[in-house]
C-alpha cells in the first residue's frame, strides 16, 4: 500500500508540475480531463486508501479549473478546491 501511496504522491506532484508551465486552452481543457479520468481505475481501485484517494481528488479538481469560466473561478476555488487542496499548490498552478 505504501508504494502506491508513494506512486500516486508522485504522479501528482509530476503532473502539477508539468500542468502549471503551460497554457491550456478549453479545447485542451476537455482532452486532458478525459485523460485524467482514464486513471480512476488506478487510483479509484478496491482497497485503495483514503489518502490516496483525496490527492487524486484534489488532483481531478485542479484539472477543472481550466474548464471554468472566468466569472465561476473564485467560486470554484473557495466551495471545491480549497476543501481538498493545500493552498500553495492552487497558487503555484494559477500562476
């Protein structure tokens, strides 16, 4: 179980990272959250563990706010993201 929490640590933090240096257009927005639900199998599976889970979650969350418009943004941070995510990630993601 520990490397799969390790595994999926790092898939995050990979995909943040890489996620962050670029521009995504909405058209962009939509392929790569159909991307990223290919990997609920994984990360969704029985028997995975709760943490496991949140960080895909929170993961699954940021992926989103390249689907929101502008006037829902704010709102969408404060009532999802920040329930689920550490606050320098969204940060360091939006800049």
């Amino acid at each position: 179980m520990r490397l799969l929490y390790n595994l999926t640590d790092r898939v995050v933090k990979i995909f943040i990272k890489h996620y962050s240096k670029y521009t995504v257009t909405a058209e962009g927005a939509i392929l790569l959250s159909g991307d990223i639900n290919k990997y609920n199998e994984l990360f969704q599976g029985e028997g995975t563990d709760g943490e496991i889970l949140r960080k895909y979650e929170s993961f699954k969350l940021l992926i989103n706010i390249h689907l929101m418009n502008v006037e829902g943004l704010e709102q969408y941070i404060r009532e999802h993201l920040l329930q689920i995510s550490e606050r320098d990630i969204i940060v360091s993601y939006l800049k």
